[in-house]
C-alpha cells in the first residue's frame, strides 16, 4: 500500500504549524547537491510546503508535487509570492514529471509514505545525470523529559505504537536500488521555541499516530495538551534533529530517462 496516496485531508488543516527544517541541513542539501539559481528541484510530497519554500529560497527553480488537494492548496497559498515554483498532482512512484530534467529530487517527511523502491526508480527517471535524490525529516528528541511523557502517554493510549520508516535509517533502501552511490548523512540538531497550544494544535495533523490510534486520536491529542500545559506554559521548547540522507544518481546507469511508464 502506498501511503502517499492515503487521504492527507483530515490531517492537513495544522499541518503547516508543523516545525521548520533546521537551516544548516537544508543549506547542507543545496550545497552537496551543487544546485544553483537555474537548477530545478522536484520537491515530491511537499505537502504544505515546509521544504519547498526553504528550497525557494535559496533561488532554485521548484516543482512542487504532491498528491493531496487539501496539502497542495495550504503549499500553494503559502509560496503565492514565489514565482519560480509551481504545483502538481502526483504521487513519489509516479510524478508525471518529464525525464533527465532536475538537478535535485527531494522528499520532506515524505519518503516513508511511499512505496520506497519504486519512488527511487522514479527519482532516478526524472533526475539530470548527475543529479541528487534527498530525504529529511524532523525527529523529536525523545529523550527530552517533556518529550518522553508524550511518548508514555502514547504508548499507554496506544500500546503498538511504531514510527515505521520516518524514523529508520533509509541508507539500505538506497542502497539495494543500485541506482545511487553511496548516501551521505547530515544532522542539526535546533530547539524551536513555539506557542504550546499551536504545538499542541500540530499534533493532530500527526497521520503516523492518527492512523494507528483511530478512535482514540482524540483521547491521545487531548492527554497531549493537558501534559503541555501542565509542564510548559505559554511556550515550549522542543528539542529537533532534522535528518537528511543524499545520495548522487550513478554515473554508469547509461539507461537513466528511457524506463517509459512512469512518467
């Protein structure tokens, strides 16, 4: 099943409440990657657009796909005055995007929510040679004392409870395509001081958590509230490693923009 193609709506409202990436990851990326002003950038699940605008403004050229309706009209509104970007329908194992064309494929938090080998096969279909395939997420730190009451909490309301992917190192993945050399990995580390009730708000756009909890996705998100505002006031400070992975698409891949179907 691809989660990508699940139904973002009911989770899309807050989401742009969301954290951003931490700077030096995203700066990181842009330079690895060698992308420049002309460069085009296929940002796939951008969802609100928490990485396309950091990508916008680092003067790159951006297309934005993403699959969800709800998503993509918050990521429009929000990079209305950007006119390098533009938004498409489509999904990380197929983008309808053409072949050969961008220096840097991303996925913001979006990587795990697809089928993950075909959406590398994809990357590599529409990357120029020589072009980079990138995935990032934000990860709390767990180990924070706010933090670790949360995840108590959730695993108490919802006792198998599993980030899945979002969380696991994607380095094997990359590896087993044979498409990519080998991934390097960049982490920062930033500590985001935020409205703790538009913090508490963002967790209801927690699909990884709203989907397992089901019937109790309200019980956990109102525990949630009542810990932060028992424990941090007006504005809570939470602890963020952003994560990146970025891997070059092999040089001796002769065949790269000719696998017709997915486009």
């Amino acid at each position: 099943m691809t989660s990508l193609k699940h139904d973002y709506t009911p989770f899309s409202s807050t989401y742009a409440q969301r954290p951003d990436y931490a700077p030096g990851v995203v700066d990181g990326l842009v330079r690895i990657a060698g992308a420049g002003p002309d460069d085009r950038v296929c940002d796939i699940g951008a969802g609100s657009g928490h990485l396309t605008v950091p990508l916008l403004d680092s003067g790159l050229i951006v297309d934005a796909v993403e699959p969800n309706a709800a998503m993509r009209e918050i990521g429009m509104g929000r990079t209305a005055g950007f006119p390098r970007v533009a938004w498409h329908e489509g999904f990380g194992e197929s983008t309808g995007r053409a072949a050969g064309v961008y220096r840097l494929v991303t996925f913001g938090s979006s990587f795990d929510r697809t089928e993950r080998a075909a959406a590398l096969q994809e990357a590599d279909r529409i990357l120029r040679p020589g072009g980079y395939f990138a995935c990032l997420w934000n990860h709390r730190d767990l180990n924070d004392p706010l933090q670790a009451q949360i995840e108590a909490l959730i695993h108490r309301q919802v006792p198998d409870y599993d980030y899945g992917p979002r969380r696991q190192d994607p380095s094997p993945v990359i590896r087993a395509s044979g498409l990519f050399e080998e991934p390097l990995a960049l982490q920062q580390r930033v500590v985001h001081p935020v409205d703790a009730e538009s913090w508490c708000d963002a967790w209801s756009s927690h699909m990884t958590l709203g989907t397992q909890a089901g019937d109790r996705f309200g019980d956990v998100l109102d525990g949630i509230r009542t810990l932060v505002r028992a424990h941090a006031g007006g504005v809570v400070e939470v602890p963020y490693t952003t994560r990146l992975w970025i891997a070059r698409a092999r040089s001796d891949r002769g065949d790269r923009g000719d696998r017709g179907g997915r486009g």
